[in-house]
C-alpha cells in the first residue's frame, strides 16, 4: 500500500480506477453531505449582446455581492455561484434572503435583475474554492441554471426531506409533470409568503 496523502483531488480520481484505497481518500478528504444552493442572475446572454461583456459582468458582480451568503461558496462560473452548507434550513435561508436582497437593490430600474434558484441535499464532494460534485449538486445546477425563472427557487426532493418542516410564511409544490419533462426528475418550487 502506498502513501496517498501526497496527491491531490484529480490525481486521487484517475488513479481510484485501479486502486479502491484511492476512491476511499477522495471521499474520506473531500466528501461530504450537506445542502447545494445554486444561484444563476437573469439576462446575462442579452446585456452581453445589448451592452458587452464588461458590463454584463459588471452587473453580475453586482448582484452576487448582493447575494450576502453566510454559505461556504465553492465557486463561480460566468453569472452563476455555488455554494454549500451543513444544513438545508441555512441555504434556504440563504435563497429566501437573495431574492429579497436582489429586490432591494438591483430587481427595479431599466436593468433589473432576478435571481434562479436551485437547491439540493445529499452526499457530494467538494474542493474548498475550486469545485463540487455529485447527483445532488447536479440537480441544483439543473434548477438552478436551466430550469428556475427569475425570482424562482427549486428544490430536489431530497432537500425538502432534509429541510423537515418549513419556516412559518414559506410553501412548497411539487412541480407539474410538464416543467419536470424537461430536467426529468422531479422537483419542488418554493415560495415566499412573509
């Protein structure tokens, strides 16, 4: 048996191919379970097109400033942020307050901006700063990113049964058959009645 501590992430995954004591480091080092919350910012291919790049990012900077999430955040690619959390009660939480903080500071005027939301629970691999993994995190990505509306937040099933009950002023349904063909699993909408 050789000493695995030396490797990082990627060379730890090629080399579990062949060797299980590998795989058993990736999820001893890296795995974990907790709760994904996935957040895309509307319009950005059409400011990109109507204004450029720079701006586009520019506004997209400004919202996931906006976002003020208490969740470890993993990473951000374009105009979209992930981030992670022990619990699913705190990156509920988390969304609930982005649409409200969005609303309050970029959701008006001549550009506004809504956020689509994705969450999920369950057991995923994460490299602090670089990268995450697993069905879960897919899932919220999915919702999150393709399927999600402005000002809409998705949940997996699995993060509802993890959130237990929901906070006093929130509701959940599970989606129309229709909505779920597209990502082909089911889902859950959010909605925030405080």
């Amino acid at each position: 048996m050789s000493d695995l501590s030396f490797l990082d992430f990627d060379a730890l995954v090629l080399r579990a191919a062949d060797d299980p004591a590998a795989e058993r480091e990736v999820h001893r080092r890296f795995g974990t379970v907790g709760a994904i919350l996935v957040v895309d910012f509307t319009g950005m291919v059409g400011r990109t097109d109507a204004r450029g790049i720079v701006y586009a990012l520019g506004r997209a900077r400004r919202a996931d400033a906006a976002l003020r999430l208490r969740g470890t955040r993993v990473k951000r690619v374009a105009d979209t942020v992930f981030a992670v959390y022990e619990r699913a009660q705190d990156a509920l939480a988390d969304a609930l307050d982005a649409h409200l903080n969005l609303r309050a500071g970029l959701d008006h005027g001549e550009d506004p901006i809504h956020a689509c939301i994705g969450l999920g629970f369950g057991p995923m691999l994460v490299i602090p700063g670089e990268d995450c993994f697993g069905s879960e995190v897919n899932r919220a990505f999915v919702l999150g990113e393709d399927v999600a509306v402005g000002g809409e937040t998705l949940c997996t099933p699995a993060f509802l049964a993890a959130l237990g009950s929901l906070p006093a002023g929130v509701g959940a349904y599970r989606a129309p058959e229709e909505r779920e063909a597209a990502p082909r699993f089911a889902f859950h909408v959010l909605s925030d009645y405080r």
